[in-house]
C-alpha cells in the first residue's frame, strides 16, 4: 500500500522507534527492501535521489514499477514512495510523476531562500496529499575528493522552518554521507536535544548518512527524537561484497552462474538481510 509518510512517522515519534528509509537503485534493490520490510511487518520509505530516479529512467518509471511491485509482492506494510535530496523542479516533478513524499533540500541556499522555496512547496505537496521533508545544514560527505565532517544546524534556523508546516525535518548534527572517517566525532546529541528544544515536541526529526554510525549512537538519536533514518551505502556496501565474492569463487563459471538472476541473487540476499538487521536496530518491527 503506497501512503504518504506522515502518519507513520508521527506513530514513530510517538512509539520511540525510527522508521527506516532505504534508497532504491533499481527493480532488484527494491524488491530485496520491500520483501525484507514485509516478513518482518515494518513501514518502509523508499528513498529516490534524482541520480537514481535517472538511471531508472524516470520518476514515471520509478512510480510505475514501485506501484505494480507492491501489488504484484502483496505488500501489506505501509510503504512512502519519496524523493531523497531532491531540488525544486525535481519535488514538482515528483509531485506529477505520482511520488507520496518529497525532500526539498534547500539547505545549500541561504536560509531566507530555503525558507522561501520550502514555504511554496509545502503548500504544494500538502495540497498533492504527499509528505514532505526539508533539511537544515548542510549533512557533510565526500565531495570532489574532500571529506566534511558534518555540520551541525543552527536551531533557529531549524525552527524557521519547522514552523513551515514540513512532517519531518533533516538537520545537520554532525551526521555525514557515505564511509565514516576514522576521525570522526560522533553525533552531537547537544546540537540535537537543543534542535528539539526550539522546535518543539511534535516534529519528527530525520537522520541522514545512515550507515556506519555505532548502534548506541542510533538508540540515543532515536531516544532523542529521531523518527526517520536513512540508509544508502551500507546496502550498496554488502551488495558489491556478496556479488564480488560470488565471482571472485568461480560461482558464475559454473553451471549457468552468468545468468544475471544468478549473479544478483548473492547481492539481493544480503540487502534483505542488511534491511532486516536495520529494522532491528532502529526496533521499528512489527510496527507496521
Ligand atoms: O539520503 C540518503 C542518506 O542520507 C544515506 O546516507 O549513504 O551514508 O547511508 P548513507
Ligand atoms: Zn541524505
């Protein structure tokens, strides 16, 4: 059942556990997460960045293969279909291409002009019936060669635009993109309790760079409020391990192990059990 994503973050935020959001890249990353999220009964956001969204050429297509998936599976669980990081003509194009939620990141902007632009596309997604997410500081990450550190937000600015009306909001708290650098400071749970404090009880808050934060950071964050938490590379991380140690055993010389169901299947595998072991973790099973 595709839905928006504000009830079942509401209910998170409520029940102290986090809803996991797993970006999809193509038909068999979303049907390992969507089997994976249905056996162990939880709520999943399948998160599109718009570089996926164009390799699987188009948010029509994305839409459309989700849609038929969901039915054609039996999904039961309630399942977002939502923009990740997605630009201001990218959220309206989601909004017709039949998405459930969309993520303006305006974060690079000044903030009267993230405050600007998000305020058109609240009334905009809201209007669609979607949910809609916005960020606040930059999350860090390796760009061209460089690794940031992770920002953290400056709580005012949070509350600008919390009081927007987004369902959920992403800030910086130290969080970054893709492989953790052994340097790293941890989140900052000060940044993160004083974000509550000027935001209020009610919003849910969303973690971004997922993968690789230690499993007591995680139960903190979501003690703390955290209701949405995104995972990207870890999954691509035990994908490329199983695929290449299927090849790297000789498994696709054998018999037919070139035939691309074959050569998948290792790599599907473990993203089913990645998202499981998520699910786990941010104790969002059986919520569904
Ligand atoms: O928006 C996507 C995520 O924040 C994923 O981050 O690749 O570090 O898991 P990650
Ligand atoms: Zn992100």
């Amino acid at each position: 059942m595709l839905v928006n994503a504000k009830e079942m973050l509401d209910k998170a935020l409520e029940g102290h556990y986090a809803v996991p959001h797993f970006n999809i890249n193509n038909l068999e990353w979303t049907k390992a997460v969507l089997l994976a999220c249905e056996e162990v009964k939880s709520p999943v956001i399948l998160g599109v960045s718009e570089g996926a969204g164009k390799y699987m050429c188009g948010f029509e297509t994305v839409t459309a293969m989700v849609k038929a998936m969901d039915k054609s599976l039996g999904i039961t669980v309630p399942v977002a279909l939502h923009l990740d990081h997605g630009s201001y003509d990218g959220c309206l194009a989601c909004i017709k291409a039949g998405f459930t939620s969309i993520m303006f990141d305006g974060s690079h902007f000044g903030i009267e002009e993230n405050v600007e632009k998000t305020k058109e596309l609240v009334a905009t997604a809201h209007k669609a019936g979607m949910s809609i997410e916005a960020e606040v500081g930059a999350i860090g990450g390796e760009e061209d060669g460089v690794v940031g550190m992770g920002e953290c937000a400056d709580p005012q600015e949070c509350k600008k635009i919390a009081d927007l009306g987004v369902d959920f909001l992403a800030a910086g708290i130290g969080n970054i993109h893709g492989i953790y650098p052994e340097n790293w400071q941890g989140l900052s749970f000060e940044t993160l309790a004083a974000i509550k404090a000027a935001i209020g009880e009610n919003l849910p808050l969303v973690l971004h760079g997922g993968s690789g934060i230690p499993d007591d950071q995680i139960k903190k964050a979501i003690s703390l409020g955290v209701s949405k938490i995104n995972v990207n590379t870890e999954l691509q991380l035990v994908f490329a391990k199983a695929t290449r140690e299927y090849i790297e055993a000789g498994s696709d010389k054998k018999g037919k192990g070139y035939d691309p169901r074959k050569l998948l299947k290792p790599g599907f595998d473990a993203i089913i059990e990645e998202c499981k072991a998520k699910i786990a973790l941010f104790g969002c099973a059986n919520k569904a």
